[in-house]
C-alpha cells in the first residue's frame, strides 16, 4: 500500500436497525401473518390423517421379535422404545406436512406430536395403504412449499425497498429457483452422507468417542455452509435472480459481511427456539395454545422480515464500498 493511502474505516449495516424493522414491519402488516395462523390451525383443529392402523401390526411383529432375541436386561428399554413408537404413530397427524419442509410456511405445531384439540370431536381419517399414505404426504407438502413460496414472495414485496410488482411470472419463476435450490441442497446432502456414514462406521470399530468428536467436527463444519448460502432465497424473492446468480451474490456477502451474517443467524435461532418453548407450554387440549400459535406467526414473520431487510442493507454497502473493496484497503 502506497504512504499516501489512506486506510478507511467502513461501518457495517446493523443487526438490530434489521431486526427492529422487520418487528415494525410486521406490526404494520398484520395481515402477514394470516397464512402461519391459519396452517396451524388446520394441523390443530382440522381432520387427522393417520397411519396408525397401517403401521400397527408391522411395529408389534417387529419388537416381538426383538423381545425373543433380546437379552432380558434389555428388555425394560425395549418396552419404552416400543410405547414412544407406538405414541408416534397413533398421535402423528399427515397435514403436518404442510409446516415441516424448507421454505414452506413456518408453523408451530409441523412436526409435532398433539395428544388431542379441545374440541369435542376430531374426524381422524385412517390411511389404509402406504401408496395412498405417500400420495398424501407429497401432496400436502408441494401444496404447503407452494403456498411458503407464495408466503416469502409477500413478505419480500412488503420488505423491499425499490418498488416491484408481484406478478404471476415472477412467483413461477421464484418458484422453479427455490425447488431447483432444494433439488441442490438434497442431492449434495445424499452425497456428503455416503462418505460421512462410511468414516463414522469405520471410526467406530476403533473408538466410539473418536467417532462421535469427529462426527460433531463434521456437522459443525456443514453448519458453517450455511453462511454463504444465507441470502441466497432473499436474491431470489428480493431481487429477482436466477438460483446461480443469487448464490454468487450470497457467497460475496458472506465474504465481507460473514461476522454479521453469523451474529444474525445466532440471534435468530436463540429467539427463535426459545420463544418456541414457551409458545408450546400450553397443552394441545386447552384454547390457551391460541396464544402460542399467535405468537409464534408473529416471531417468525418478523425474523424473516428481519433477514429480507439485512439482504437489502449489506447489498447496498457492497454497491456503496465496491471500489473500496475492490482496492482492499479498509478495516472494520
């Protein structure tokens, strides 16, 4: 660096201006949070589809025969296992799947095991073939990542600062980037589990502390990914970018901005999780429940209001700082 140069100091777009605009976005717009409400209500109050009755008879042969084999020692642990499986299956409830997929609308009760409803009667609807179970399920998820896909188009057109249309192109385009990124994401985790599955087993025959050190190692490193493929949706929604050109712009975020794109995700997830636990003390049975459904559309909305703005912030410190960066000579 020449003598003459001087080292600039650039400010970094703010956690918290990002945060506190996507909670006043969505106080602005509480019409946001109409679709989050009305899924979990549907997964709480709506009929059931189970496949209990499908799956009965296969679970019982199975653990009939782990009991005859097993040694009586293990046989305590065998029970308790069998009534965890026997609950899940009997409680588990097939619209669920509309919440429990990526980029689907977030919901408080996708995924999880509701004992009952306080209403009376709850019309609970037998799968009696596992075709019929699967058409099901990949039915009620496309719909549920249709109307997610639908649900982060709105908030990006809420959160945008530059004026632009949601038109029916834009969303099948949006659309076919978000499916073609969960193509992605599904194919490259098939092919990072072979090897992973591979060394685990071998790790284990030597020690299974070193394996389980070594598995942590790896996940933490995957997590780490997450970073640079971060604003890849918000480039989709926000500005309108192929699923390449929006990855390309999210890894050069993450190059200049990963210190604050790390703190955001933390802080998403601390509050996001924790709130979780509160949303969810009430029973399934009691109306109470309606608070937390309430309160967790509200969260959720809010932080990924939160993430569309920060999008929006750090790309336009990357226009605003392009040739600084380009020189190279800045510090925090």
């Amino acid at each position: 660096m020449a003598a003459n140069e001087k080292i600039i100091k650039i400010t970094f777009p703010s956690i918290t201006k990002a945060l506190g605009e996507g909670f006043n976005k969505t106080a602005e717009h509480l019409y946001l949070l109409t679709l989050p409400v009305m899924v979990d209500l549907l997964i709480w109050l709506g009929p059931k589809f189970r496949v209990y009755e499908l799956f009965r008879n296969q679970i019982d042969a199975v653990f009939t025969e782990l009991n005859k084999n097993a040694p009586q020692e293990l046989s305590m642990q065998i029970g308790m296992f069998y009534e965890s499986m026997e609950m899940i299956i009997r409680e588990s409830n097939l619209m669920s799947m509309m919440g429990s997929i990526p980029f689907s609308i977030p919901s408080l009760l996708g995924g999880v095991i509701l004992s009952g409803s306080p209403l009376s009667e709850t019309k609970i609807t037998e799968i009696q073939s596992f075709f019929s179970g699967f058409l099901l399920v990949v039915l009620l998820g496309i719909l549920g990542l249709l109307c997610g896909i639908f649900y982060y188009s709105i908030l990006g057109h809420t959160c945008a600062y530059a004026d632009g249309k949601l038109t029916l192109r834009r969303f099948i385009k949006n659309a076919s980037n978000i499916v073609l990124l969960l193509i992605a994401l599904f194919a490259a985790t098939l092919v990072l589990m072979i090897p992973v599955s591979c060394l685990f087993t071998l790790l284990a025959f030597i020690s299974i502390s070193v394996a389980q050190i070594i598995l942590l190692i790896l996940f933490l490193s995957l997590a780490w990914l997450i970073i640079p493929l971060f604003f890849t949706p918000q480039a989709i929604f926000i500005s309108n970018l192929r699923l390449l050109d929006a990855v390309k712009l999210s890894w050069r975020m993450s190059r200049w901005l990963s210190g604050p794109t790390s703190f955001f995700i933390i802080a998403c997830v601390i509050l996001f999780q924790g709130l979780n636990l509160i949303w969810t003390i009430p029973s399934s049975e009691s109306w109470l429940l309606l608070i937390g459904i309430f309160g967790h559309a509200f969260i959720a909305t809010a932080l990924i209001c939160a993430s569309f703005i920060l999008y929006q912030q750090n790309l336009k410190w990357l226009i605003e700082n392009a040739e600084i960066i380009k020189k190279g000579f800045f510090r925090k």
